[in-house]
C-alpha cells in the first residue's frame, strides 16, 4: 500500500495519487487553497469578524432575526453559534431532528440556548417517510446516505431564510477541517432529483413534507434573486476544532462525542459499521488527515487511531440489533444490504448540473451580475 508521508491517505482510496513533490494530491489541494483559510493574524480575525457582523446588520430586512443558524449540536455548527453570541448578533437556530439524536447531542443544543437566549425553531422530519428514504439509500447500496440528513436541514434552512426574509444563513462548513472531498464516497446534498430517483425506485410512502431543494433553486436564491447569502463562518477564524471544543466545554458546559459526526447514533453506526464493511471506507482516514493538515493531530497519533477498530467489537452485536430495530428491518434484509454489491450514486443520476449547458448558463448569468 502506498500512503502519503504527510498525511494518512493511501490508495485504498480511488482518487488518491502521489505527485511530483512528493505529498498526495489531497496534501497538495490543501496547499495550494490554504492561504485562503487559514494563517490569518489575530488583527485580521478581528476584522473579519468585525465585517460579517456589519454585512449582516447593515442588510438586515426581518423586523426579528438578522441571520439563520443551523445547529446540530455538534462542535463546528456549535461554534458558529457561539460566535455569533460574541458578536451579538440575534440569529434563529434551527434545529432538525431526524429521529436519531444522542442524549450528548440533545444536551448540547439545550445548554446553548440556555446560555445564549437564542430564539430556535425544531424541525422534527416525518419519522415514516425519513426512514422510508434511509431503507431506500441502503436497498441502493450508495455511500452518502448522510447526504439525505444534511439535504433536509439545508433546504429547510433556504426555504425558511425566504419566507422570513432573513438575508444570510452562518453556516459550519470549513476547510481547515473539511477540505478534501473524495468523489466516490458522496454525492451533491443539494440536489432532490437524485434522492427522488433512489425514492422511486426503492422507497414504499409518498414524499409529502420532506424538505426539498434543486441546485437551481439554490442559485436562483443565492445568485439571482439574492435573496440569501450563506457564509462559512469557520473560514474566517483560522478554525481549529480543538481549540473550538475546549472554548465550547467552558462557555457552555458542551460535551464531546469523542469523534467527528458521532452526534447521532445513525452516524456512529454508519460510519463505523456499514461504510467500512460493506464499502471498505474508513471515514477517519479522511477526517484526520485533515486534521493533520490543520496542526490539530499528529500523523503518529492518527495512525495510532486507524489502528483500532472503527467501533468497539464488543458492542457491534447491539448496535446491529438497535438499528435493523429502529428502522424495522428484518434479519434478512439487513443481512442482505450488507452482502450486496456496492453501487455508485451516478448509477442512479446523471447529474445534468455537472453537464457543460448548466456550467454554460452559471458562468453567463454570474458575468452579467
Ligand atoms: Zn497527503
């Protein structure tokens, strides 16, 4: 196996390559953006943030709220929503529940509104159709079932943020700990047509209040209209997801998950079962490679950690009997999704917003703006 001496990518992985300076092209991305995102000086953090409070107060238009946060408890969404607590600002967090949330994370969100006094709204999917569309991912065998959590909390947020007329969305997506991306392993979120197909084929109940979005939509919102502008609030701060959980453990009596995106009991199970059983993905090695990148771990410490099993052996077996339970799946339709060959999500789309007349249309309609 041949891995990269900086970070922890291999080519296990199918997009992976060594290049000519001897780091993997995902080391080599990273260094070449960086500078975007990162290194600011103390005096420059200041003043960004200083400037995204004045955007965003300058260009207030609801009576209420100046901005909409999503929060899911987990540390970049929580840090967002302490900044803007710093800064003063008077967001509404939303808050989905997609019926799977950990005790760890409910506390969470729970102490941050406490402490902050932000007005939030819940928005709890219709348990029937949510795991209808999850039973409907895994009969496709397709890697990114997250996609459809993160689709709904999106595309509820925009259509929200039009209704109410709040112009900006803060957002947690970052680069300092999210900046690879690897094709094969996921699918745009923002695109309904694919969950839609997969639904249709292999889904049993009607589609009636699942949050829906099109990446057209989206661009007509953000670009034509203007009506909303999402900014990635983490991008501004020389974000550190270590330094952000010690600050949120103090100021909120936050709790850690002891992992990325284990704050539901799906993510930890998918993450650390499924991915790597059924498509022998291991998520970590994405994860801290990232880290490594942003100074918050060292290749040996993660090397140490891909090491061990993704979940504890000794709780597997009651971890299977809780999810096939939660979903009602039978044993042989779990046995069955596990045993099946993995598909790709372009088997089921061609993502006609990748296609050059898309590409075409965005590129004039962005120069006549
Ligand atoms: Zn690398």
């Amino acid at each position: 196996m041949i891995s990269c001496p900086v970070c922890i990518m291999n080519d296990s992985i199918k997009e992976f390559k060594m290049t000519k300076t001897n780091i993997c092209n995902f080391c080599a991305e990273w260094e070449k953006q960086k500078h975007l995102y990162t290194n600011f000086t103390q005096n420059k953090i200041s003043q960004n943030l200083s400037n995204i409070k004045k955007k965003i107060i300058g260009s207030k238009n609801n009576k209420k709220y100046d901005c909409v946060i999503g929060l899911s408890g987990g540390t970049d969404s929580s840090f967002v929503v302490y900044h803007a607590w710093k800064l003063g600002l008077n967001p509404i967090i939303i808050h989905m529940d997609n019926g799977w949330n950990s005790k760890t994370s409910n506390h969470n969100i729970n102490k941050i509104l406490d402490r902050t006094g932000f007005d939030y709204k819940t928005l709890i999917l219709d348990w029937e159709e949510f795991r209808d569309l999850q039973i409907s991912f895994l009969k496709a065998g397709v890697p990114d079932i997250e996609l459809i959590t993160d689709h709904a909390i999106f595309a509820y947020i925009i259509d929200f943020a039009v209704k109410e007329n709040i112009k900006f969305i803060l957002s947690g997506v970052n680069f300092a700990t999210e900046h690879s991306t690897i094709n094969s392993w996921g699918w745009r979120k923002d695109d309904f047509n694919h969950i839609k197909k997969i639904h249709k084929i292999f889904g049993k109940h009607k589609l009636k209040t699942f949050p829906k979005m099109y990446p057209f939509k989206r661009f007509y919102y953000e670009n034509i209209k203007k009506k909303i502008n999402v900014i990635n609030l983490l991008d501004f701060i020389n974000y550190n997801s270590l330094e952000a959980k010690e600050i949120l453990k103090k100021e909120f009596n936050w709790e850690n998950y002891g992992g990325k995106h284990r704050e539901s009991f799906f993510t930890m199970f998918f993450q650390g079962y499924i991915l790597p059983e059924k498509f022998k993905i291991d998520k970590r090695i994405l994860h801290l490679s990232c880290m490594i990148r942003n100074q918050e771990i060292t290749r040996d410490k993660a090397l140490e950690i891909t090491a061990l099993p993704p979940l504890e052996s000794q709780n597997i077996n009651q971890y299977v009997n809780f999810f096939k339970k939660k979903l009602q799946l039978s044993n042989d339709e779990f046995v069955k999704i596990m045993s099946e060959k993995p598909k790709r999500h372009s088997d089921y789309d061609i993502d006609i917003y990748n296609n050059w007349v898309f590409q075409l249309i965005k590129k004039t309609v962005k120069k006549l703006l």
